[in-house]
C-alpha cells in the first residue's frame, strides 16, 4: 500500500482527509497557495504553490508514492506530461479529462449511455448578438453554465427569459453549455468509490436542497431511503454509479450530483473527482467517511463498510453572509449545544458572501420524520444566519 499521499489543493476538502490519515498511519503532504488555507494544519509538509503549477507538483511527486486532488481545476495537459514519465495519480488523467469541461462531460454520459438532461454547446461570439436569443431550443427556463471553473453555483445560471438569457451572454465572454431545465422532484446525491482492484462500495443516496446554485442541506432518513427504493431510483442511481466507476476506469471517491424527476426518472446533473460536499455526512453517520474511503482507494487499501451508524442525518452548511475576518465563536457554541450535533469549523481567516465556513451535522438514533430533520435544519440556520439570510 502507499503510505504518502500528495493532495493538490489544501481547503477545507484536504482539511478533513487528516483525521482519517492519521488513523491509517498515511502521511499527506499538500501543495496550496496560501499559508492560511485549512489544510495546511493537518499536513505533515507544505508546498506552497498553485494548484496549476506543475513544476510545484513534479516537486511533490518526489515526496509522496501517490497524488490526488482536492479540486478539478488543474493543468491537465502538463500533468499527462508528469504521468508520462511514471507519477502515479489517482483518479487518472484518463478518468478526469472527460470530466473538467462540462460539455465533454455531459457529451461523454451519452457515449456510455449514462442519462442526463438534453444539452448543447454555444459559443456566443460566433453568432450576431442579435441573434442570440435564438441559440435556444430548449424554451425557457433554461440553465446555463460555464463550460470550466464553475462551482459553488458561480457560473451557472437559470434563464427564466431571452432578456436574462441574453443579459448572461453579454457580460461573460466564454463558451457556454446549454441544458435544458429539469423540473425535478427531487436533486439526489451520491458517494461511490472504486479501488485499484475494481472493488467498488456506493454510499446511500442522500436529497440535497439548493439555493442559488449552492447546497445548504443535505438530508438521509429512513423515509427517502424507502423511498428511492420504491421509486427504483436506487436500482438507477447505483446503476449509474456502477457504469461511470468503470467506464472511467475511476480510483477514489467520486461525486454524483442527480435529477429525480416526477415520472421516477433519474438523470445526472454533474460528478466531482473528488470527495464532496454532499457527503460531509459520512464523517459522523457512516462506518466509513468518504475521505477515509477516498485514502483506502488511492493507497491500494480495502475500502470500507458504507453502512449507517445511526438511522438518520440532516448536513447543513455554514455559508459566509458578509465579509469580515470574524470567527463566529457565540454562533457556533450554539450550535454546539443542539442535541446530536457535530461541528467542522474550516479554520478560514476571511468570511465572505456564499464562501463555505463550516457545515452542521446532527444525528438522529432513533427514527425520525422529514418534518423532524427540517426543523432541526431550520434551527441551524436560525442560529447561524442574521435576520435575512442570502
């Protein structure tokens, strides 16, 4: 097995892989811009530098038996180079090139039969601005989004008109991906990891809720997980897992973010390469969280069990709603004191209008109602957010 894990990107993602490093004896070395970023506390060695500099990343490559990523946004042609020249990388170049473009994502879902929305490409500055309320066939509301570096809901944005439609393509000059607006029932979510080996384990499939393109909560209780199974969505969701883990050939944890549409259909929204958001829950509500599932696949390790250690979990974020250089301590010492909570505060200096703080678990042992993980989700946000939340 490896022993010294290089992660490219060190926020609050690599921030939560220390803990389940130091359980399996693993030694992470992190290469991050910025001396304050959170994972730099828990990293036995810094390279500080880009996430794009690959020179930066050929240096890590001397320290650590195996590199992975905190984020997508890098310099895949240069780190195909490195790859070349025998340093191991898990996910692969070859498993995240169809990934970073979100065209090429979505037009790769179609090449292995993998449902999503209907989409196409639009590139604005080939047509006459006159003309760009016509690039639409998909009738409105439409999404569009940025076909690179779009997270967190920055570069997305739904169209409820050709005045909006336009208004977007006007001040962002860039290559768009089109799609269709999905009037789903549910947005689902899902962990799924894949070893070296082909060994693959899914994590339950959790509801997320969205707001301006950015999860505030995340829910799993018995009566979704009965739920989906009714509906057939697990039987589709885990199928869908399944293809894209051995499609890509993929080793790691990987994201699936999905549509559950009213007739039970399920269509795939977008995947990470990476731990995600939607899976902050596993720290406290499963046998195995996603970053100590995501170390075992990278190292070569068994993966984990996936079940549940309790019966069911509400996740919700601590989002920035101004900017100061506050640490929020009277908000969090009450969140602290809601029964079953479990807090991760990401250590970061600078808040900012929708930046990721922190986020709230809460756990439930003895059953429970959706009314039930709503409210405690309420309280959350009551406690955390002024008067008028974003």
């Amino acid at each position: 097995m490896f022993k010294r894990v290089g992660v490219i990107g060190g926020g609050q993602l690599a921030w939560m892989m220390g803990e389940a490093a130091q359980k399996l004896g693993i030694e992470l070395i992190v290469q991050t811009p910025s001396a304050t970023d959170p994972a730099v506390s828990i990293a036995s060695h810094t390279i500080f530098a880009s996430v794009t500099d690959a020179i930066a990343t050929q240096e890590l490559a001397q320290q650590c038996d195996v590199i992975t990523f905190e984020n997508e946004f890098v310099d895949l042609e240069a780190l195909s180079q490195l790859a070349a020249q025998g340093v191991q990388f898990y996910p692969t170049m070859e498993a995240i090139a169809p990934i970073i473009d979100k065209f090429e994502q979505r037009t790769y879902y179609q090449k292995i039969g993998v449902p999503t929305p209907q989409f196409l490409a639009i590139d604005p500055a080939t047509v006459n601005p006159d003309q760009w309320g016509d690039l639409n066939p998909f009738g409105f509301p439409v999404v569009l989004k940025a076909r690179r570096h779009g997270y967190d809901g920055y570069g997305t944005f739904i169209c409820k008109d050709v005045a909006e439609f336009t208004a977007v393509l006007q001040k962002a000059e860039q290559n768009w991906l089109l799609e269709e607006f999905v009037p789903f029932e549910r947005e689902l979510a899902v962990m799924a990891a894949r070893s070296p080996s082909g060994e693959i384990a899914i994590y339950p499939v959790v509801e997320s809720e969205q707001e301006n393109q950015v999860c505030r909560r995340v829910y799993l209780t018995s009566a979704l997980e009965q739920g989906v199974r009714e509906q057939g969505a697990r039987e589709q969701v885990e199928a869908i897992a399944h293809t894209l883990l051995t499609q890509l050939n993929y080793v790691g944890v990987l994201g699936i973010e999905l549509f559950l549409t009213g007739d039970g259909k399920v269509l795939v929204n977008e995947i990470a390469p990476r731990v995600h958001n939607s899976g902050h829950y596993t720290l406290d509500a499963c046998a195995t969280s996603q970053f100590e599932q995501h170390l075992r696949a990278v190292c070569g390790l068994p993966l984990g069990s996936v079940a549940m250690t309790c019966t069911g979990v509400v996740m919700v974020n601590l989002l920035g709603f101004e900017n100061s250089e506050l640490n929020y301590a009277e908000q969090r010492q009450r969140l602290a004191a809601i029964p079953n909570a479990h807090i991760y505060w990401y250590g970061k200096t600078q808040s900012r209008v929708g930046r990721k703080l922190g986020h709230v678990t809460v756990l439930f042992r003895h059953g429970e109602s959706r009314q039930e993980t709503e409210h405690v989700a309420q309280t959350i946000e009551r406690i955390w957010y002024p008067a008028s939340p974003i």
